[in-house]
C-alpha cells in the first residue's frame, strides 16, 4: 500500500513540476491573501495543545488520515503556487569544481540551476570509498549570513559522508552566495520549496545515487524545509527535521509562512501535520527545552505518532527532546540523527570514531572562499537574473503592494 501511495504521490509532483508558466502575470496580492496566513507564534501553546486535539478528531482511521493528508499537501502546493513554475525536466547545468581530498572523504563545490537564470549554490561532500549506488541525504539550513560553511553544516555532511552517502548542503536564497535575490522577497517559501525539489531532481539524476535511499535534514529554517519538502514529496524517504516541529509557532521568516501554505478556504493546518505526513516513512523530529519545541514531549509527538499507529509503523517515528539545550543543530542533535540515517539509509555508522560518544574531531573545518562556488576563475553565469524584481517578473508574478 505505501508504494502505492508513494507513487501517487510522486506522480502528482511531477505532473505539477511540468506545468507551464501562465502567460499573464499574477500578482501578489492575489498570491498571498493576508488573511490566509499563519505565521510566527500564531497560537499560544494553550491554544495550540486545544488544537491538535480538534484536528486529530478529523481523522479516525488510515484512509481518513490519508484524505485528509492529501488535502494538505493539495493545500501547500496551491498555497505556493506551485504550478506557475517554468517547465524544468534536468536541465540543471551543473558548474562542479576544486575536488578536495578530506579524511574519508571529498568536497567539492557546486551550482546547478534552478530555473533558467538562477542558480543553487552548495557543496558536495562525497564518500572515499563509495558504492556504485549511495543514500543521498539534502541538507538544507536555517537562518544566518553564511551559514552553509559554518562549522555544524561542514560537520554533519562530513560525517554523513564518511558513513556512506553523497550529503548536498544548498544555501537559503538571499544568503551566502545565493544573493540572485533578497532572503525576505515575497516568494521565498516557493523559492525554497523549489530549490530543493531541484536538488532532490539533481541527486536522482546521478548514477551513483540510489533512488530508495534519500534522506532530508535541516535545523530551524532548514527543519521547516525538511518537512516541507517530505510532505509534498514522497521521494524522500527518511527524514529529520530539527529544532522546528511545533505546533503554536508557524516559523518567523516569510520563507516558512509567507505564504498561505497552511490555510485556506479548503484547508487548516500546522507543521505538526507537515511532519505528520511523512508517514509511514521514517522520520525523527529533534526539540529542546529553549524554544518553540520545549512541549514536543507532550504535544507535538503525540500527535504524531498517533498518525504512524495507523500504519501500524510506531517504530518508525523517533523523538529526541534535550530539555537542557537550546536552539541549534549542536552535537547533541547531530549525534541522535548519525544512527538514525545510517539504519535506515544502511550507512556505516562504525567508520565514525567513537569515544563515549561520536568523535567528529577527523573533519577539517574549512574557510568559507574553499567551499564558495563562484569567484574569479568560476564566475556567476552571465544569464543569471539580478534582484527580487527581475526573478519574479521572470516567473511571472506581479508586485502590486
């Protein structure tokens, strides 16, 4: 049944994925309804604790969760306005430079495109002994200036790939060299949203990727991408999301809720139920006493894993809440997630030095102008486009405000 529903899933994405662009442009206003968004601390956790118990009595069985399951992520994609994307089958130019030999594995930098004239910008970090066929995990990121060649990001995807699997760490758009457009332009939840479908796309596009092992981690922002993206895509196959699963808070930036991808006149909804979704896939949410998940223990959770009992896959959702920490992908967190993505992408958790814990010490951290994709000897592509205005007048969206 889940293979079923996986490739129903996936076909819809793709159906939707291929539309063209609508001729006449849209504009904002009519894309982002102010009174269809949820953002920030939307709810008190009273509130939120009161909602999760009337949304969990519109559902009573397997098939009813999944009625409603697809109505929400119907809702996403409308709210994103998805289907006004440009038609982009491959396509994705990758500019792939300054392989870097690391201790047990390699990095290396890359761009791919997105849509005509913008541009992901990352890094690769690729096992040394790889397999003809590697998990791929994405690994999207939260909110700071530079944040996709800060320390944490460089040692996860270290780690990951080391146990195995081809790690893809992308900027947010409007941070680090992802400057096409501004972090808080109208569309950058689509813009996010779409970004890692296309890295997702790439990642399958490979042959040394293996398609039914693709995990998607990210903290805070990043967390919002991962159960994002899983929720409207059922070709990721494990996911993490961390630090971001709440069911008062809707995300603070307008690329988690800028747009009305939680409410609607024929849907309502939080990120409990976006992570609820990737049922019955495996999935490990990860809280902490300082922030917005503190309650995940007593709230959150619950709700979902009430969701995988109905696909008799408890043993698949997984909670890690550290009540003494606060909001970061710090050790802790990244050490609860290694095992978790090696059991279930079949990763070698043991190529990892261990002492009372996992020792991340064998990562060389490096400076921030090794791991950028452009500069002078590998410039930005000339046809990029320029500035919030030009990439939406591109996609066709109309700044009315």
């Amino acid at each position: 049944m889940f293979s079923f529903h996986r490739s129903l899933a996936s076909l819809f994405a793709f159906s939707i994925f291929t539309s063209l662009v609508a001729k006449e442009p849209i504009t904002l206003s009519e894309v982002i309804p102010k009174n269809s968004l949820r953002q920030g601390h939307f709810w008190t956790p009273d509130e939120a604790n009161l909602e999760m118990k009337a949304l969990a009595k519109t559902w009573d069985d397997r098939a009813s969760w999944e009625r409603r399951a697809s109505s929400i992520r119907e809702g996403i994609l409308k709210g994103l306005h998805w289907d006004w994307m440009p038609k982009v089958e491959g396509d994705f130019r990758p500019i792939i430079h300054s392989r870097k030999k690391m201790d047990g594995y390699f990095v290396e930098n890359i761009a791919i495109q997105s849509f005509p004239g913008f541009y992901i910008t990352g890094n690769l970090y690729l096992p040394a002994e790889p397999k003809k066929r590697n998990p791929a995990i994405l690994n999207p990121h939260g909110h700071a200036s530079d944040k996709r060649v800060m320390e944490d990001v460089q040692k996860r995807c270290a780690v990951f790939a080391r146990m195995g699997a081809i790690a893809f760490a992308y900027d947010m758009v409007g941070y680090a060299e992802s400057t096409q457009v501004n972090h808080k332009m109208p569309i950058a939840a689509l813009l996010q949203a779409w970004n890692s479908t296309r890295v997702l796309e790439y990642l399958l596009s490979r042959p040394d990727v293996d398609s039914e092992r693709i995990g998607m981690t990210g903290g805070s922002g990043g967390g919002t991408q991962t159960f994002v993206l899983t929720a409207i895509d059922d070709r990721i196959t494990v996911s993490a999301p961390v630090v971001q699963v709440s069911a008062h808070f809707f995300g603070g930036c307008v690329c988690e809720s800028g747009m009305a991808i939680h409410e609607s006149d024929s849907h309502g909804t939080n990120n409990v139920e976006f992570a609820a979704m990737a049922a019955p896939r495996p999935l490990m949410i990860v809280s902490d006493g300082a922030d917005w998940t503190r309650n995940s223990p007593r709230i959150e959770y619950p709700y979902i894993q009430s969701v995988y009992a109905l696909f008799d896959a408890e043993h698949k959702a997984e909670h890690v809440h550290l009540h003494g920490e606060g909001h970061d992908y710090g050790y802790s967190k990244r050490s609860a997630v290694y095992p978790f993505f090696a059991f279930h992408l079949g990763l070698s958790y043991k190529r990892i030095p261990y002492d009372n814990g996992f020792d991340e010490s064998f990562v060389t951290i490096l400076p921030p102008d090794d791991l950028y994709v452009f500069n002078e000897a590998h410039p930005r592509p000339g046809d990029a486009l320029i500035g919030d205005e030009a990439v939406m007048e591109y996609l066709g969206f109309s700044d009315d405000r």
